[in-house]
C-alpha cells in the first residue's frame, strides 16, 4: 500500500514509525509498520498488523458497526495477567480492503503509547499537522466583558494547522488578580499537559478562559509558561483592531 488513499470515506495511510502499546507494563504491540486510519477529521487513529500484536485478544463478539469501516468484531486484550474489554477491534470483512488484516487498539485502554521512543499521550500525532512558535512585536490586548485582562506588545503567536491563531503572552502582561486557578487539566500531543484559569469580570466568573503549558513539549517550548485566551470566547484586539471571534471545534 502506497500514499493516502480514499475508501467510504475513510482515509487510510503507511505510516515508517515503530509503534508500540503496554497494558500494565507489558507489550501488547510493536511495530514499524503501523496504519494511519482517519476515523474523524482532525486526528488518525492506529491500526496493528495482526501479526504484530504479542498480547492475547480473546474474541467477544460483534463490536459497533461503521457505516464507512464494516462490522467489527470485538476482542478483550489480556497480557501478563491484565486485561481490557473490548479494547481491540477487527474489521474482517471491510469494505476497506486495506483494514482487513489490521488490528484497532483502543488509545484509552492502553496504559502508554510510543512513537520510536518517545511517549505519545492523547492521540496519534497527525502528520499534516505543523505548530510553528513566531515572536511578534504587534501589541495584542485581551478583554472579557470589557475588561481588560491582558496586553503585551511581546506577544508569541502560536500557528497550528487547522485551528485559529493563538496569543500566547506573558504573566507579566496578564492581570493575574482576575484570574482564579482551576482544576482542568487538558492534554495535547503537540504541546503538551495545560492548566487553566477562569476569569472574573464585572462581578461574573467566566469557566476555563485561559490556560498555559509550563513545560510544554519541544516543537511548542517557546510558550513555556505563557497564557493564552480562547479567542473563541474573548474580544482579542490586534493592534488596535478587533479581530473577529473564529469558529473552531473548541
């Protein structure tokens, strides 16, 4: 199999990293020729040559139907005395005649997931997704409600495939005073585990506004420690312009 292919609307590429998946410590897959398949839009998903799943997968019945992939049939994944239910999915009879061999683990019943040797959390990462980190001297202010709660000349502008332009300013430049720590924890397989920050204005909370990456991973570390606003949900004024509040799937 060669390139990126269509088929019922499933979108199925080789990929040349090893992947590998644990359960309670212990192998359950390894291989270097793993399948990006595009299950959604936004991210793929790894499938397993049969041949390289080492763990036990104990046939359950018919799993959940795909109007693009077929019936799949189920399996709990057992390994060194773990196990997780329903975790593995095969599509023998798929209309995709590329995912007929192939085994789907699903990424939250692992413990752990690595490409070559670097631990992957969330998802796979996707390979048409780029995140470049600009410095930028244009000033960047932030309101909520009419207040403003940040405004820095020094901003780093943070570009990722598929989503809006993010400011990512410093704490310094931030009225800290107004921000109230949560407990939301998110993860990103590009940037990294963020924290979150409500915003109070004109006498009202306003839930997970912002949020900073305090090590973030090495393609984003020039945001480490800075915040950065959803300019879904606060009025972000560039250079004295209001710019217009984009539409994303946050």
């Amino acid at each position: 199999m060669s390139g990126a292919m269509e088929r019922a609307r499933v979108r199925v590429e080789q990929s040349g990293k090893r992947v590998r998946a644990y359960l309670g410590g212990s192998l359950v897959a390894d291989t270097t020729a793993p399948v990006l398949v595009w299950e959604i839009p936004y991210y793929p998903t790894y499938y397993f040559p049969a041949a390289d799943v080492r763990a036990e997968l104990v046939e359950e019945g018919a799993g959940k139907r795909s109007p693009s992939r077929g019936d799949a049939t189920a399996y709990t994944v057992k390994v060194d005395g773990a196990e997780a239910p329903g975790a593995a999915l095969r599509y023998l009879e798929s209309p995709v005649e590329e995912l007929r061999g192939l085994v789907r683990l699903e990424w939250g019943a692992m413990d752990a997931w690595f490409e070559e040797d670097e631990e992957v959390f969330v998802h796979p990462r996707n390979p048409y997704t780029r995140v470049d980190v600009l410095a930028s001297s244009r000033r960047v202010r932030v309101e909520v409600d009419g207040v403003t709660v940040a405004e820095s000349s020094s901003p780093r502008l943070l570009f990722e495939t598929g989503l809006p332009v993010r400011y990512y300013l410093p704490k310094t430049h931030v009225r800290m005073d107004l921000l109230e720590h949560t407990d939301t924890v998110t993860h990103c397989p590009y940037k990294g585990t963020a924290e979150y920050w409500s915003v109070r204005a004109n006498g009202e909370v306003h839930e997970d506004l912002a949020w900073s990456y305090r090590t973030p991973l090495e393609e984003s570390r020039k945001v480490a420690g800075l915040v950065c606003f959803y300019s879904e949900k606060v009025d972000i004024f560039v250079d004295g312009v209001l710019q217009e509040r984009p539409k994303s799937r946050f």
